[in-house]
C-alpha cells in the first residue's frame, strides 16, 4: 500500500508546492509522474524522504527519478 507523496501545508519550497498545487499542464503532469515513480521508490526510500522532499526537492526527485529504473520494476526514467 503506498503513501501519498505530497502533504498539505506551506512550509515547503516553491517547487514542492508547484507542483502539489498545479491544476493543471506540465506542473501537474510531473505530480502524476512522480506519484507513478513513488510507488516503486516508496518501500525502499528512507523513512525521512518524503518530509525531506518538501525542502530539499530538486535533489530527492532526482535521486528517486535515477534509483526507480535500477529497481527493474519501473520502465519510466533515463534510458
């Protein structure tokens, strides 16, 4: 059973929230794509990524866009 990725709250980064909050377009096209990778990064993800996420969010959507392929369990990421 996986978690949500996002939370509520405004003591996040700017492109945390962007992306939490986007209607619609590419922001919230990148939510959905990110709720897909966090399914597969969720069981071996530290237990302190997601509220690191909010802060630190270039860098943790990075390493969970690089880790999801080397899990053989996801085709979406780098070729």
């Amino acid at each position: 059973m996986t978690t949500a990725l996002f939370s509520g709250g405004d003591d996040c980064g700017f492109s945390y929230r962007s992306i939490r909050d986007a209607k619609d377009g590419s922001l919230r096209s990148a939510r959905f794509r990110m709720e897909y990778l966090w399914r597969f990064f969720e069981p071996p993800a530290d237990k302190d990524f997601k509220s690191e996420l909010r802060t630190e969010f270039n860098a943790l959507y990075w390493e969970m866009y690089l880790t999801v392929p080397d899990l053989n369990k996801c085709p979406y990421g780098p070729s």
